[in-house]
C-alpha cells in the first residue's frame, strides 16, 4: 500500500503545480492592464486548467488517504 501513497503524493504535488501555475497566469494577465473583454477570455482560458489541477490534487491526497488507512 506504500505505492498508493506515493502515487497520490506525485498527483498531489502535479495538482499543485498546476494550481500556481493558474494562479501566476491570471496575476500576470491581471498586471497586463488588459482590457475588460481580453481580461475576461484569459482568465476564462484559465478555468478549465485550474479545476483540472484541482481535481488531480484531490484524487492524489484521496490515493494517499486510502494508501495510509490500508497500509
């Protein structure tokens, strides 16, 4: 059960990077002083990304729940 927990760990961590990276892309776009429209499409391009990440990040730490109730 030890490779359940690492594997969720790994998925944690890649959810997490692609949170920051959401995170980061939206702040720079923010700092472009963008219209409201273009602002409103970028950050929209944005969404799928950041649910996915977060998504990722949850069935990794459900993984390394389960791995450590098992194990």
């Amino acid at each position: 059960m030890e490779i359940i927990v690492w594997i969720g760990a790994a998925l944690s961590v890649v959810g997490l990077c692609g949170i920051v990276y959401s995170i980061v892309a939206v702040a720079r776009a923010k700092r472009a002083n963008l219209p409201d429209e273009e602002l409103r499409t970028r950050i929209a391009k944005m969404l799928p990304i950041n649910l996915g990440a977060l998504f990722v990040s949850m069935i990794g730490l459900m993984a390394v729940i389960v791995g450590v109730m098992l194990g």
